[in-house]
C-alpha cells in the first residue's frame, strides 16, 4: 500500500514538474487540451563511450480546436519532464544537466558507428606455446611407433636363431599352459613394449625354463633421454626350474662386480649364503667378475673348465650365472607390512644373464645374435652336469648346517612375533567357543565355562615360582 502510494506521488510531482518547464504550451492550452497525445522519443548522444541518454522531442503538431474556428498552434509537451529522474547526477555520471534541449524542428543527429578493422595476427611468433606442443607431440607418436617396432625386431631376431637349439632340447616350446593360446606356432609372448618372453618345458630334468627377453624402452622418449646419462642394455634373462632332487644343496654366483653387489644386496639367498666375495682370477675368469660361494665344491662344478673357457671368450655377454637351492627372490622390504613368521620356501633354480652384442654406438648388433647361441649351450650343458653331480659327506654336511644355522636365527628373531600371534589365535578360539555355549541356551554349561574361564584367569595372574631339584645325599 506504501509503494502504491508513494508511486503515485511520484507521478503526480513528475506531471506536474514537467507542466511548470513546458515550453510548448502555456496554461490554458494544457487545461483546454486534457487528452494531448504525447510521443516519446530516446536519443543516445553521440559520445558512445560515455553512454549518457538524451531524450529527443519530434517537431511541433497542429491540431483543430473543436471550441475555436482559428487554428491554433500546438506544441507538443517537453517529455523531460516525465523522465526527470534520468538527469539525477548521483545515478548517471557524466550527464550535464545544464545542457540545453534541442530546438524544434531540428533533424535528431546521426549516430556515427566507428569501423573498426579486423584484426588478423599472421605472426607466427604468438604460437609458439602451441607450436612446441604439437611438435613434442608428433615427435612423441614418431618415437614410439619407431621404438616399438625396433624392438618387436630385436625380439623376432632372437628367437629365430636359438628356435632350433630350443625345439632340440625341449619337447613345448612358447606355451605358457593358457588354452587360448594355439597349439601351433607359438612363440614369444608380449608381455608390453620392451618385455617379451618364452616359456619352454618338457625335458627330464628341470619343470621348465623361462626366457624374459628385456629390452630398452626404446618406445619411451622420457626413457631414451635418461639412457644419454647412465647407459643400459637389452638383456635376456634365463631362469630354470629344477626338480626337488635334480639340484644338491648349495648357493654360487659369479657375474659382474657392478651386478654382483647390487644382487648380494637384493636376492635373499645370496644374502644369507653367499658368502665372501671373491675375485674371478681365483676360479679362472677375467678380473671384471666376483664370486659368491657357500660350498667351494659346488662352486668348482658350477665354474668348470667349459664355463670358464664361455665366459672368457664371452666376457661382455655373460652378465651372471646364479646356481641356488634356497632361491625366494628378492628379500622382504620392511614396508612389506606384516613381518614374515616362516622362511620363505626356497626353490631350486639355474639363473643366467645374457646381455645382447652391441655396435660402438651402443645399438643392438643384429649380425651377432647368433654369438649368444653358446651361451644358451651353456645353460643346458649347466642342467644337465648339475642334475648329475653330489656333494660330499662333509659339504653336504656343512650345507645342512648352515641352513640349520639360518633357521634357527630366524625363529629366534621372529619369537616375540610368533607368540603375539599364537596368543591372537588362542583368543579367537576361545572367542569362538564363547558364543557357542551362549548360543546353546544351557543355564548349567554357562556356569561351568564361566568357572573354567576365573580359574584359568586366577591362574594367569598368580606370580610363577621356580622348583628347584635337591640330590637326596
């Protein structure tokens, strides 16, 4: 009701301002002329920027009074009037309210629209941004399908020459046991980009043999750029199964000085058997390689006279060769999470690194692939003197000492651990049994289990006394 009223005040004053400043029309003519048509008119100025609004008039109309013969020259009514509150200076800025309204019968000015041109940047240098981009981009797809193919090369190369050598000494050649694999022409399996490998089985002695061929990223420019700074190389990594009384118990490995510190570290059994390091001048192989040997005697079969005379033709082929019967990979981290309460099962396994021939330049020399036949040959002629070969009376016998040794510091090592966990079944047993006897509803046998449980609690809490023995004299 308030706005009502107030609008209509507002009106009111606005007719009544704009009756007083009126200067087409005088008194009587506004009394004698109640129903005056009005046409209203908006004008923007022609300064755009300062967005001011200007009311425009239209030229002056003259009618014929219906009281008078004499034509009588009418004005139209200023319309300002009725728009007053547009000149209030603190709600427009930059309006001037002493600008004069435009005379009658004056044409309204033209709005001038300013051209502005368009404006095209032909200038390579605002896209450089979107320039590198799209060029690591595309170098990056180029690199990759490269990479990929190289490598599928390499792998592809490997495997047609040891093919024959493989068929020869295994009766399954590149079947990992899927069903959905043919039973035809197997051959590598692409585990990713640089990671291929072969399974083969069926020979007297072992359950089988794994071939991973690892290979360089060469599909990963990140990983290329890396390889500027610390070199690396395309390896094959053999690993055979034995069967459990196909390998006698003893740990020997010789590769590499740069190789054998980092797997003394990493591998669990060479860490726990290895033993001391010793130079490869002591077993007749170059000064580049160390030994690592629990038993000399199994060491001596591993290293004989034809693994030497490989290795020594060979030297930058063979990485290492790793003979174990407590292999279980590489040992725990302490972020593993729970702490082991058993010693891993180990297995006993023949392990050899085989790196790829290679031009100055680092890259693979495809042309001597067929070099790394004999070390292949080696790895089966390592199968089959091992599966032949025993200790001694007093190696065996320090073997077995040596893993009673090592299992008995882990028990000790692992008690406190072992008993949270014996008490932690204890309880969940007696949890168990628990809520069986609640669940039977037997008022008699609640009572007696609830007997059972103080005296055993009573027990538990009372101090232990020690019980000496006296020899009667």
């Amino acid at each position: 009701m308030k706005s009502a009223l107030f609008l209509f005040t507002s009106l009111f004053c606005l007719s009544f301002v704009a009756s007083k400043i009126s200067t087409g029309f005088s008194r009587e003519d506004v009394e004698d002329n109640d129903f005056a048509d009005f046409e209203e008119f908006e004008e923007f100025d022609d300064e755009a920027t300062k967005e001011d609004v200007v009311l425009t008039t239209p030229a002056p109309v003259t009618r014929k009074s219906d009281i008078d013969d004499d034509e009588t020259s009418i004005e139209d009514e200023d319309e300002n009037g009725e728009f007053e509150h547009f000149r209030d200076e603190e709600e427009f800025e930059g309006y001037d309210a002493d600008k004069p309204s435009r005379a009658h019968g004056k044409t309204a000015p033209e709005i001038k629209i300013a051209r502005v041109p368009m404006f095209i940047n032909t200038k390579w240098d605002s896209y450089v941004m979107e320039i590198l981009i799209l060029s690591g981009l595309a170098v990056y797809i180029l690199n990759f399908m490269i990479g990929r193919a190289k490598n599928a090369k390499i792998a592809q190369a490997w495997f047609a020459c040891h093919k024959q050598i493989l068929d020869e000494n295994f009766a399954l050649v590149g079947d990992d046991g899927r069903k959905d694999l043919p039973s035809e022409g197997c051959g590598l399996e692409k585990e990713s980009e640089h990671v291929y490998t072969l399974w083969c089985s069926g020979r007297s002695c072992c359950e089988g043999m794994l071939v991973e061929l690892k290979l360089l990223k060469r599909q990963d420019l990140v990983s290329i750029i890396a390889q500027m700074f610390k070199k690396a190389y395309d390896t094959v990594e053999i690993k055979v199964q034995m069967n459990a009384d196909e390998l006698d118990t003893f740990v020997a490995f010789a590769g590499q000085k740069k190789t054998a510190t980092k797997v003394a570290k990493d591998m669990n059994d060479l860490a726990t058997y290895g033993g001391e390091k010793r130079t490869g001048d002591k077993y007749g192989l170059p000064s580049s390689y160390v030994v690592l040997s629990e038993i000399g005697e199994g060491t001596q079969t591993v290293l004989d006279s034809r693994t030497q005379a490989v290795i020594n033709k060979y030297p930058e082929l063979v990485e290492y060769i790793h003979v174990s019967d407590q292999f279980s990979g590489p040992k725990p981290s302490d972020e593993a999470g729970q702490p082991q309460t058993k010693l891993p099962e180990g297995k006993k396994v023949i392990r050899v690194g085989i790196n790829f021939p290679t031009k100055g330049n680092g890259q693979v020399n495809l042309e001597e692939i067929d070099s790394m036949k004999p070390v292949l040959l080696l790895v089966i002629y390592l199968m089959d003197r091992l599966k032949r070969f025993h200790l001694s009376k007093e190696s065996k016998s320090k073997a077995e000492k040596n893993r009673a040794r090592v299992e008995e510091s882990f028990l000790k090592t692992t008690h406190q651990v072992r008993a949270e966990a014996a008490a932690q079944r204890r309880e969940e047993r007696r949890r168990q049994e628990k809520e069986k006897i609640m669940a039977e509803e037997d008022p008699e046998k609640q009572r007696r289990w609830e007997e059972k449980e103080s005296r055993r609690q009573m027990k538990k809490r009372q101090p232990r006394i020690k019980q000496l023995k006296v020899k009667a004299l």
